[in-house]
C-alpha cells in the first residue's frame, strides 16, 4: 500500500491534494457532489476583514488552456468566516483548513490573522501577498523583498500556528522574495499565484475584462509554476505547497518532484468540479506504477540529478 501523508510545518495531510483558495469556495457546493475527506486539506476563500463585491463584470475569461479572472478578492468579510463559514466547513471535513488571508495593509494582515489563527477551525494561515499595497502605489505586497518581509514579520508576531507565505510570480527573482520570508519565521510557502494577463474583444476593440488585466491560472501555467517551486526549493528549507496548472495527478507527482510538499488545485476545478477528488483517488495507482511507496519521499526528487551528475 501507498503511503501518501504528508506533512506541513506540523501539520499531518491524509494526501498532498489540496483544492487552491479562490476556486472551491467553502466546500458547500462541492460537498454535494463528493465527500470532501478524501482531501489532504482545503485552502478556502481569499478572507479580508470587510466584506467586498469585488471588481465589475466581465471578471472572467477563457484562454488557450487557462482562464482569466479578476474577481477582486470578492468575499463576506472575516466576520461571516468566523461565525458561519469556518463552522460549517469543520462540521464537514476533517481534514486540515487552510484560511486563505488578504489584506491592504501590514495591521490589517495582522489582525485578520490574529482573528483567524484564534479559532480551534484553522490549522494553517496562507497569506496572500498578491494583494494591492494601498501604500506603495497600488503594487502587490510579494513584488519585493522589502514588502514581503514587513508582512511576514507582522503576521509571524500575532500567532504561532503555521504561517505559509502565498507569493506572486510576477517578480525579477522568486528565490530572493522566499528567502526573504523564511528570513522573518515563514513556517511555509505557497506559490505561485497567478500571472497578469489580459485579453482584447476585436470586434469592440477593448479589453475583454472590465479591470482590464487579470490572472491567468491553467494549464498552460503549469510549466512557470514548476520551475519556481525548483527555484524556491533550492532557496530554502521551509515546505512549500506547489500551486499553479496541476490538473492531473502526473501534474502532482511532478510538482513534488519539483519541490513541493503538497499540491494545490486550482482552475481545474471550475473546469471539472471532481478534480481534485480525482486527483487524489488517482494517486495511489500511479504511485504504484512509478515505484513510489512513500509519496513523502518525492519531494525534490528531481533535484538529485544535479548530485549525480
């Protein structure tokens, strides 16, 4: 048999499959078509302290093998996670919650994951640095060292669960910004984020998204997403949880060859709402198939040809 628990700065997966913030909501939906503990963990919704509409229509568009999305951090404000969400999801799963946590500001990040880490639900806080700084012309927090870091250090000054840094690949050196937040006590990483992209309507001649730009995740991702993971894993010696393209279980496998501890599902999701079930349930055959009895012991395989060069 397959063992395929892992383990994130403490705390036990089931499996490495993890379905990615911002594209399995709460679970709800999804609980109704599968049982969602065959899952390692999930990362839930994007939370902010108010509650936000987010971005104007149209917010989504399809790519060649990807999608486009500025949904803009849409979400019921902390205070409906706290009291509702959180409750019925730890109700549901018994697996490991990831709260997924945004934010304008270094106190804002702060005191969300204050908030959060409080409550008995949350076992890792996944920080999302790919919001706006409100103080630095609008640019995302994890477009630099300098900002990563504030962050990391306010929020590793509030709580001693696991803090898992969420970066952006839209940055001149991914390594440099994950040393960085392993430098202030990140227990953790999780990359990548999206990538800026956007798309025009010919026939109207402006941009198909209302915010113009937005973030493009899917497969054709995929391959950017690996060699971040392979940079980041040679920067550092924290977990990371590898996120960006995986649509299939050959995708997991070669994101933790790569360097990931466990693997988060995005875009497909909203492609094939049993994606991440099928994943994980696929797992153990291809394991089998490859030699692997421990799916642990993957995790950078890849990096050994380096050593026996």
């Amino acid at each position: 048999m397959v063992a395929l628990s892992v383990n994130l700065a403490g705390v036990k997966l089931k499996n490495p499959v993890v379905p990615a913030s911002g594209t399995f909501g709460f679970g709800r939906e999804f609980s109704e078509l599968y049982d969602l503990n065959v899952l390692g963990a999930i990362s839930v919704k994007g939370i902010t302290r108010e509650p936000r509409i987010g971005n104007p229509l149209p917010r989504i568009a399809e790519t060649p093998s990807g999608m486009l999305n500025a949904v803009g951090l849409e979400n019921r404000g902390i205070d409906a996670v706290l009291s509702e969400e959180l409750p019925w999801l730890r109700a549901h799963f018994d697996g490991p919650i990831i709260a997924n946590v945004g934010g304008f500001s270094p106190e804002e990040y702060a005191s969300n994951c204050e908030r959060l880490a409080a409550s008995a639900a949350v076992s890792i806080l996944e920080v999302n640095i790919s919001c706006p700084n409100v103080h630095c012309g609008g640019r995302n927090f994890g477009s630099s060292p300098e900002s990563a870091t504030a962050i990391t250090k306010a929020v590793r000054g509030v709580t001693g669960k696991p803090v898992f840094m969420k970066l952006s690949p839209n940055v001149a050196d991914i390594a440099e910004v994950a040393r960085a937040c392993e430098g202030e006590g990140a227990d953790g990483l999780c990359l990548i984020n999206t990538l800026v992209g956007m798309r025009i309507d010919i026939a109207r001649r402006k941009p198909v998204l209302a915010n113009v730009t937005g973030g493009l995740s899917g497969p054709a991702i995929l391959p950017v997403a690996l060699r971040m993971v392979w940079a980041a894993y040679e920067a550092v010696k924290i977990p990371i949880i590898g996120c960006g393209g995986v649509a299939s279980a050959e995708d997991a496998i070669e994101m933790m060859m790569a360097g990931a501890t466990a693997v988060e599902v995005g875009a497909a999701n909203l492609i094939d709402p049993m994606a991440s079930r099928r994943i994980a349930e696929s797992l153990p055959a291809l394991c089998e198939r490859l030699g692997i009895a421990d799916i642990a012991g993957i995790v950078g395989a890849a990096h050994d040809f380096q050593r026996t060069k």
